[in-house]
C-alpha cells in the first residue's frame, strides 16, 4: 500500500511525498532510514482502488509505449535509471495512476532492488507478464535502453492495429444495431397493429404473412424477455471468455475453423508471434524462454498452446520447425514453418522473424480491409432484404382484397 507523507530531510528542507509499505510500522521504519523526520504519514486514499475493489489499473498500449520510449531516451542519454524514474513522476504529476505507479517505483529502486523486482513488486498498475519478462532479461544483460525502444515500438504498433480496427468496425456495427432495432420496431410494434385489419376479413392468409405475423406476436409479446436474453447471453459470453480456459478454448478452436477468418487470426498471431521473439532473441533471451514469452501475448489460445507445447520441447535439444511441422493440436502455416528452418540453419531467425512478422501483418491488414469493405454493404442487404420481406408480406393481403 502507499503512504503519503510530509517533514523535513537531513538537510532540514521540506519533504512531501509518497512511499510503498506493507503496513504503517514500516513505512516509519523506511522513513528513518532515509534520515526524514516526518511530521504526518497516512496512507493514501486511491480512489481508482476502491472502485475496482482492489484490483490493479491497466495501462493502455499508447501509454506503455509512451512510458518506454521515453525511459529508454532518458537512459540513453546516460541518466541513472532511479533519476529517469523521478523524471517521468514530476513530468505525470498531474496523473494520479501515473504518479503513484512511478513513487512507488522509486521507493523500491531506493531500497537496492532492481528494475524488473520494482516492477513486480509495485500494486497500482498491471503490466503485461511479457513486458516484464522482457525487462527482467534486458537488465541482466545490459540491454535495457534498446529493449524498452523495441517495446515501445511493437505496443505501438500494436496500439495502432487495435484502434484501426475499432474504428473500421464502429459504422458496420451501427448500421447492424440500426438495423435490427428497426426490424424489431416493426416486428413489436407496426406489424401488430396492420394484422388487427386481417382479422377482420375472413380470409385465406398469404403463407409469408402468416410468418410475419406470428414473429411480430412473438416479438411484441416477449420482447422484455427477448432484451433479457440478448444482455444474459453477451454478459455470460464475455464472463466465460475470461474466466474459463476450456470454454474459450473451445472458442477459439472454432474459430479457426471458419473460412476467410481463420486466416486472418492465424496471421495476426503469427505477425504478434514473429514481432515479439524477433526482439527477445535480438535482445539476447534465450529461444526456449523467448518462444515462451511470445506465445504468452498470442490470444487464440489454440495457436498460444503449439508454441507453448513447442517451447518445452526446444528445450531438449529440438528445432522449433520441426516441433511445429509435427503438432497435431493445429496446423501452423507451412510457408512460416519453412521459413523458421532456414532462419535455425542460417542463425539468422531473430532478422526471419522480423520479416516474417511484417510480411503477415501486411497480408492480415489486406484481408482485413476487404473484409470491413464488405461488412457494411452485406449488412445493408440484409436490412433492404428484411424489411422488404416484411413489407410485401403485410401488403399481399391487401392486393388480394383488391384484386378480388
């Protein structure tokens, strides 16, 4: 937990700030051995806590990356990492996740502890297991500043693909909720209304407008418990997804069954795969422990489970192509099958990886364009078709009567 606290340094001048301790004993403790003679100390009040019942705040892509860029810069130009630290926390003073994430920080990296403990250790942000990983390794071999500009690069990038993607999506979906709220509408509301003419005319019924007619009863009828269902359903779908390994397990498996969309998941992941292990191998991490971390990023956990499964395989002496040639779990591409075996008997994987993650990130943004292209027409055709079939049932009735 953090302690704020205000008093006087051995110098005699006035100190406000904050420090992490598990309990208010040790934070006087730590206080006196920084020679502070403090005059109040209590612990902080972090709202964003309580509303999120304890549970630590995640920091979004652009802002890690943000935070990465500029640390590597600060020690690259040969500032001490603890100084760096102090830096980022006055220049995110205003920030109060921020501020309280780099205090603590620097109270670890004051107590001796390195870079990645501090980062382990601290409780009010949550870092990517990978992220870490990648810090832990770069500190020990003297690679930190280069590491945190690969991985401000590769969250960039992959902040720039998630926002691109929500964006391309944002009007498809608005013409989709669009569109069944006006069907529903009809359904609930206009059809009901046009079918009490009907029932006054002792007449055989067109076989189309009795379907239109008893989905509009249906829908009228049960439309509360219609939204109930839709809510429960997304909410139990979503809660599933991340608190159950099988059931999105079972998810993903069939998703990647799907044509067209298997595709474009395998290329994604294999682009995020590729990336990632490009780094921590140039960065000096071991193939097995790399292949390690970068299948931790995937989020098909079909895909993530071959190169886990591979990875405690590698171990033992194994080539990584031949692992993946022979999983029977699921058949990664051949073509980055391939291309992996020439980068182990040419010792050049980490430059391989690197294009092979820029030649599927291109691949996956072509179908990806193509696939938001057609999205929004294919769901307009399904509004006209709908709405169409709804109308010319309704009016059927109506033409017979003057036909007869």
């Amino acid at each position: 937990m953090l302690f704020k606290y205000q008093g006087f340094d051995s110098n005699g001048k006035k100190v406000k700030a904050k420090l992490e301790a598990s309990n208010l004993k040790e934070a006087k403790a730590k206080l006196k051995a920084r020679a502070i003679l403090y005059t109040s100390i209590e612990e902080e009040n972090f709202n964003l806590s309580k509303v999120s019942f304890k549970r630590k705040k995640t920091l979004d892509l652009s802002t890690l990356s943000y935070l990465s860029r500029d640390l590597s810069i600060y020690l690259n130009s040969g500032i001490s990492l603890i100084s760096a630290i102090e830096l980022l926390k006055q220049r995110y003073k205003n920030n109060k996740t921020l501020s309280s994430f780099f205090e603590s920080i620097g109270t670890y990296l004051d107590e001796g502890k390195n870079f990645y403990v501090a980062l382990d250790s601290q409780s009010v942000v949550k870092l990517p297991e990978f992220y870490k990983q990648s810090i832990k390794i770069s500190e020990n071999g003297g690679l930190l500043e280069s590491v945190l500009l690969e991985l401000a690069t590769f969250l960039k990038e992959q902040d720039r693909v998630k926002k691109q993607a929500s964006q391309a999506l944002a009007y498809p979906l608005f013409i989709l909720f669009i569109s069944l709220f006006m069907v529903g509408f009809m359904l609930s509301f206009i059809v009901p209304k046009i079918t009490d003419i009907f029932t006054q005319i002792d007449q055989e019924l067109p076989q189309s407008t009795k379907i239109v007619i008893a989905l509009g009863d249906f829908f009228s009828n049960n439309y509360a418990y219609i939204l109930v269902f839709i809510f429960s359903f997304v909410f139990m779908f979503v809660f599933l997804m991340k608190k159950s390994k099988a059931f999105k397990y079972v998810f993903d498996k069939l998703v990647l069954k799907l044509p067209f969309f298997s595709t474009m998941v395998e290329q994604a992941e294999l682009s995020r795969f590729s990336y990632m292990n490009s780094i921590l191998i140039k960065s000096g991490v071991p193939i097995v422990q790399a292949i390690n971390l970068s299948a931790n990023i995937l989020k098909n956990s079909v895909i993530k489970k071959v190169f886990v499964d591979a990875s405690s395989s590698v171990v033992e002496g194994k080539k990584l192509s031949s692992l993946l040639h022979s999983n029977k779990t699921y058949k990664i591409d051949e073509a980055f099958i391939h291309s992996i075996a020439i980068g182990e008997d040419t010792s050049r994987l980490s430059e391989i990886l690197n294009n092979l993650a820029s030649l599927y990130n291109e691949a996956n943004k072509d179908k990806t364009n193509l696939f938001l292209s057609l999205l929004e027409p294919i769901f307009m055709l399904f509004v006209g078709v709908t709405i169409g079939f709804i109308v010319i049932s309704m009016l059927l009735p109506i033409f017979s009567m003057n036909l007869g």
